[in-house]
C-alpha cells in the first residue's frame, strides 16, 4: 500500500521529460529492449491488458470481483483488497495519466514514474482541492492492491499465457512536503487548497515487458481526455486494442469475428469486428445484462466515437436469438 512519509523528496526534475517513445515491433533478427518512438499525442499500452476487463464503469463499492471467461478454461479475474472495491472511472483515468507519463519519461526499463499530485490531477483536468487529494491517493492505493488473477487469459511478452497474479502498480510512496516548503505554500494562492506532496509509482513488470515487446495498441491521450464518458473511454481503449490485434493478425485473442479489408476502387483499408452484445458488456464491463439497456448505456458512446472518427460506422443488430454489434474501423 502507498505509504506516507515526512522525508525529503528525491531530488529529481519531476517536470523534466524526455520524448516519448513509443514501442514498434523489433526488426527481424533482432532482440533486446525495443526502443519506441514519439507520435503526436499517442501512448502504447499493453494491448493484453487492453482487451480484458478491469475497471468498472462506476464507482460504486456495492460491487464484487470482475470476472470474465475467455474460452478454453482461461479465467481472467479482478479481485479487490479486503473492504475495498474493485478499480472504477476514477481509477481508470488514473491508469491512463500514469502510463502517459510513463512514456512521456522514456518509459524507463525501471518502471518508476514520478509526480506531484497537484500536477496529476490537473493533467487529468480534475479540481485539485483536498477532497480530490484523498481520492487521488485513494486510487493509487487500490491500484496496487488489486489483485489481477490472469488465469491464462493474459498474454505475455514471450507469447505465453500468464498464470501467475500480478497488480497494475507496485511501490506507491507518496511523500509530503518538507516543512519549510509547506510554510511558503501561503506565498502560491494555487496552492492554499493543501499539501500536493510528491508520489512515485512502479508500472508492473509483466505490463513493461508487453509494451516493451511491441505487444501493443495506441491512444490518443487528447482524445480519451475530450471523450468524458466513462463507458466512451473504456470503449475506445477497447476497440484500440481491436484494431491493433488485427494489424497483427493476432486474432486469436479477440473475441467474436474480426476481419479485415484491403482498400481497393477508392475504398479505404477497414477492419470489422462483429461481437455478441453480451460478450461486449462483460469486455466493458458493463452491469446491464438486458439488451434494450444495454443499447441505451452504448449509444452516446457509439455516437462520439463515429463522430471523432474512431469507428467509421456501428450496427446493433438481432440475429436468431442473439444481438450483435458490428464496428467498422476507421
């Protein structure tokens, strides 16, 4: 858990960076650390992580264990630390700001990332006040002590599915300011609402090594900010992973069909991806269960993500007794 402490921050330029890299596949007979490349406003993020579920899309703590069976008795579950709750949209934009930031430092092969959490919240256009203090560290702690039970459902860096459990971030240490630095806090009127104090954490090892390897999709850190919505956010991310997969060929991993199309006659290269509603809902994940409430929880999302260019077109359709939803890709 985060812990507390009176001592010196390191002396380190918090607010230094470095260009972003982000990670492309590695030439062909090579090996080692891939060196990634900056590309304007985008992070990688581990595309494993990507395509399963983890937050929920509310905050709130009636909530138990996230589950999700991704076929050949491979269980990928979500189990919260003893009277918490599992990970929600508050935690969710935490992940994003930390691996922007991750990035935005080189994405250092030691995975410590440093920060002020005025700075932090600000990033994430959040109020800063000492109520969104609380929550911020609120969420780092839960981050890191949320157990991610991949069950063979996760894929890691070698191409093997993970057994072992593993948290999102480790060694969460938030310092507070030293005293004659709190005694000047008077002097910045931006700084009145309380301590910020200074914080590190470690991205977790197995989720370095992927995003290290190549095993990755993309997002726009602008884009997921502008999006607002929680379930716009989680469906973007998700449907970033989808196109990713499938410029890969690494289809196995996506549930329902996904296809891609050559461009051809003036027609755009595309990438379909047709899914069982209820399988999207629990890849979300998404509480509703019925479709027609489904649909209603789905269709904001749907329409900003056509209308910022993410999907180029959405169709929910029954076919027999099932509904399905087809995105094309844009």
């Amino acid at each position: 858990m985060p812990v507390v402490t009176d001592r010196d921050p390191p002396v380190t330029d918090a607010t230094g960076r470095a260009e972003t890299p982000l990670p492309v596949d590695p030439p062909a007979g090579t090996s080692g650390r891939v060196v990634p490349r900056r590309r304007g406003g985008l992070i990688a993020l581990d595309r494993s992580l990507e395509l399963l579920p983890l937050f929920r899309l509310s905050d709130s703590g009636e909530e138990g264990a996230v589950s999700y069976t991704a076929g050949e008795g491979r269980r990928w579950r979500v189990l919260p630390a003893p009277a918490d709750r599992v990970p929600g949209t508050f935690d969710q934009d935490v992940f994003i700001e930390l691996m922007h930031r991750y990035h935005e430092s080189g994405a250092p092969t030691h995975g410590v990332v440093r920060f002020t959490l005025h700075a932090f919240l600000r990033a994430m256009g959040r109020k800063v006040d000492g109520r969104t203090y609380e929550q911020l560290r609120a969420a780092l702690m839960r981050l890191e002590r949320t157990t991610l039970d991949p069950g063979g459902a996760y894929i890691d860096a070698d191409g093997g599915r993970r057994q072992g459990a593993f948290a999102l971030i480790t060694a969460v240490v938030v310092e507070r300011r030293r005293g004659v630095e709190r005694e000047q806090i008077p002097l910045f009127p931006g700084l009145l609402t309380g301590d910020p104090g200074d914080a590190r954490a470690t991205i977790a090892g197995p989720v370095r090594a992927n995003v290290d390897a190549g095993r990755i999709s993309y997002l726009s850190v602008p884009l997921y900010r502008a999006l607002g919505s929680p379930v716009a956010r989680r469906l973007y991310r998700l449907l970033a992973a989808v196109d990713a997969a499938a410029a890969v060929g690494d289809t196995d991993v996506v549930p329902g069909v996904l296809e891609s199309t050559a461009a051809s006659d003036g027609v755009a290269a595309a990438v379909l991806w047709t899914v069982p509603l209820d399988r999207l809902a629990e890849l979300m994940p998404l509480a509703q269960r019925y479709p027609s409430h489904l649909q209603r929880v789905l269709e904001p999302a749907h329409a900003v993500l056509q209308e910022v260019g993410v999907a180029a077109s959405v169709d929910v359709r029954q076919s027999g007794k099932e509904w399905l939803v087809r995105y094309v890709l844009g």
